[in-house]
DNA sequence: GATGATTTGTGCGTATGTATG
DNA sequence: GCATACATACGCACAAATCAT
C-alpha cells in the first residue's frame, strides 16, 4: 500500500475562508457583523493579502457581503432571500428524491430507514436538540448523495449555508420534531415503494412546511431580527 | 431626473474577474489552458494582489480549477459535468416553469410568445446562428426571470457559464433550430393553457433532448475534445 | 540523473486614497 | 479641516516547482 499522499500544503486564503466561516456558523460573527480585514490579519498574525482573498470566496458564496463603500459584512438573510433559497431547495430536493426513488439500491433504503430509526429513538430519549438536527440534515443528505451528483450536492450545501442561522430556530415550538420525522417518513415510504412522482411531492411539501414554520416564528420574533 | 447615482470605482478584482471570465467566453482563454497570474498582472499592468483575487472569484464559480500544485487553469467540463450540470437545469427549470405557468401575467405570456416568433422569423431569415442561441437563450431566460427569483436566476446562470463554450455545438445538426423551436413551443403552449406539470414535463424533455444531443455530438469529437 | 537558472505561486510591509468622526 | 480607520493596490522577498544544461 505505497500511498504516500502528496501532502500539499494548505495556503492561508483557504485555511482562512474555512476559519471565517466556522467563525459564522458558531455565531463568532453574527449576520450583519461587519469584517475588518485589517483586524482578521492581526488576529491571525497574516498579511491582508490572503485575508482578501478568503473574502473574495465567502462573497461569491453569499455568506459576506460588500456593501457600496467597500465594507465586508457577514450576510443577513431578508425574509424574501429565505424564500427564495427554499424555493431552490424545492426544485433540487424535489428532483432529486424522484432520481434516488428510481435508481437506489436497496442497501442505500436500508441507510435511510436506519437514520430515521435513530431519530424516533433520540426523540424519544429526549436527546438534545443537536443530534435531532444532525439527524434530520443526514436524512437530506442520504438522499442528495444517492444522486451520485457532485454538483447537486454543492449547489445544495451552499445554499444551506446561507440559512444556517436558522436551522436551531426551525426545530422550535410544539411536538417539532415529531411533525419532522412523520413528514421524513412519508417521503421515505414513497421512496421505499418506488413512487417517484409522490416521493417528489412529498419532499416539496415538507420543504413547504418547512418554510411556512420559519416564516412563522421569523415574523413572531421581527423586532429582534430585525428581517 | 436627480438620479445622482454615487459612481462607485470598480476596483482592479472586480474588472479583472469580468475581464477574464469575458475572454474564457470568447475562446481567447480555451478549456485546460493555464492561467498564470504573474502574466494577466503584467498584460493588464497591474499587480498580483487584485489578479489573485480575480482568480478566486473565478475558482469558487468554478470557470477555473487549481490543481494540486496550485496551478491554475481554465474549467474543462468532462461528459460526467455536463450530465450533472444538464440535471440540476432540469431540476430549477422544470420547478421554474412550473411556477411561472401558476402565476406569469398575460404580457409575461406575450412577451415569451412574441420571443418565439422572432425565432421562427429568424430561421425562415436564415439568420446566422447567434442570432437564433441568442433568442433560444432569451427564452430560457424569461421564463426564469418570471419567476422572480434572483438566488434562481444567479444559480442558472453560473450553471451555463460553465458549458458556454458549448452553446455553439448545441445548435449544430440536421434542423436542429427547427427542433429547439418546436420543444420550446411544446413549452409555451402548456403555459398558456396553464397546464403546470404539463409544461414542467415538457422542459425536462426539452433539456434532455438537449443533453441526449450535446452527447452526441461530443463523443462523436471526442478525439479532438479529450473529455 | 544532478544542478543551477527561471518561472510561478505565496505572503508580507508599505503607500495611497477615501470615508468617518 | 484634521486625525483615524480602513480598503485598495503595489513591489519585494521567499519557496517550490520546472526547465535546461
């Protein structure tokens, strides 16, 4: 087994796009939380150069904007940017349940059926919200990746990053997470059965209901959010 | 007419990035092509620090890939992306036209008619061929713009750039402009008559078409192409 | 093959211009 | 206006890869 990785030697424009990221998603920097470059550069002891550089990526992903005088912002999704990246994950997710429900072995269902199990038993052990979370995406995830298209599963991965923020709001309010899995399961018994086109729809009305709950509390906690 | 719009300077990145992305469309910059920055920085007599930024601006769209050392080079699409690229089309355009059928106005509806009558007149014309890819794409587009969805449209948009160079092949054929107009009318006709899945269906059909044909045609030139 | 020269990518410090208070 | 903070861009230094002898 002569596998002797090249191993290339990441620069820090990438290492520094992950970090800033990470430091998004963990809530380090908060949407609309200006980036100085200058202070990121102190902070990581680097130049500014590949500061800018990792900058330049996270604004072509959505997750930084630029505003009219230069300045970097951590993005702040609207109400209709939400609904638009749902709108998206709609379409995606919708096709590609109709593709998994055609082409997937039955190991693959196998795979499914075991991340939902897991689920009902976290539910019920009351496990924390967290591992729910991480269940529920890998429920998503399963099936995107049964596609077997890379480019499906950026385009996707992208776009839930833009709305990341909300995944812990999303599991909020009464018997939340029970809805979720019944509505996983309906799409997972269409996928099971073979049913393409109710496989497809099923996702879309899931992601529907989805969004109708965020919309929900996003509205209910407007002053604060300030969307 | 006070429309004091505040000229803001577009900085060095920012035109790099359209200035190269502009000559990997017209062909003076081809697929696997090596892009070295050290040479764009001279020809353009700038530094490297704004080229660089271009450069990953490019990258995360994927018009440029970076080897494992750190090369970079022009975006050359194997069989396998255009596949994916062609699915996840399928996917937003489908869900698109679908909308669209549920809520276009009627001089929406007259606007993608007139398009397709401009087409018919263009081919009766034998007018050359961007002519005709030029309104084959704008109805694409309108259809897409209908739906008012910006994340939708940047998504479909970056997904073509990265099978530009193909528009031209697409095309090529026995009546294949003839073909393209007909599926496109099959389109239009279940718009109008708002049938929804209908026409959703008729896209998938169309871009499959599309793709069964580009397949072709590439694997007949699969020498010359190397994909 | 080894080795020196050249090319190229990575990263830094500094200068300049612009906005903000 | 003046000072500060910041983004933009440049030229240089260094290192790794490539090429020629």
């Amino acid at each position: 087994m002569s596998d002797f990785a090249i191993e290339k030697p990441v620069p820090y424009y990438e290492k520094l796009y992950h970090t800033i990221k990470k430091m998004i998603f963990e809530g380090k920097l908060k949407p609309g939380d200006r980036i100085i470059e200058t202070q990121l550069a102190k902070d990581f002891n680097v130049s500014k150069s590949p500061v800018r550089e990792a900058i330049r990526i996270l604004e072509k992903e959505g997750l930084v904007i630029v505003d009219q005088k230069s300045r970097v912002m951590v993005y702040q999704p609207t109400m209709k940017d939400v609904e638009e990246i749902y709108f998206c994950r709609m379409a995606l997710e919708s096709f590609a349940v109709e593709l998994v429900t055609r082409i997937a072995t039955n190991d693959e269902l196998d795979e499914i059926e075991k991340t939902l199990m897991h689920t009902e038993q976290a539910i019920r052990d009351s496990q924390k919200n967290d591992t729910i979370i991480t269940l529920n995406e890998l429920f998503h995830s399963l099936i995107i990746n049964y596609t077997q298209n890379s480019r499906l599963q950026k385009q996707l991965n992208d776009l839930k990053s833009l709305i990341y923020f909300f995944r812990v709001l999303n599991t909020q309010g009464e018997n939340r997470a029970d809805n979720i899995l019944n509505q996983h399961r309906k799409i997972f018994e269409c996928i099971k059965r073979r049913e393409a086109d109710q496989a497809s729809q099923a996702m879309i009305n899931h992601l529907k209901l989805d969004l109708e709950h965020l919309t929900e509390i996003l509205s209910n906690s407007y002053e604060e959010t300030k969307l």
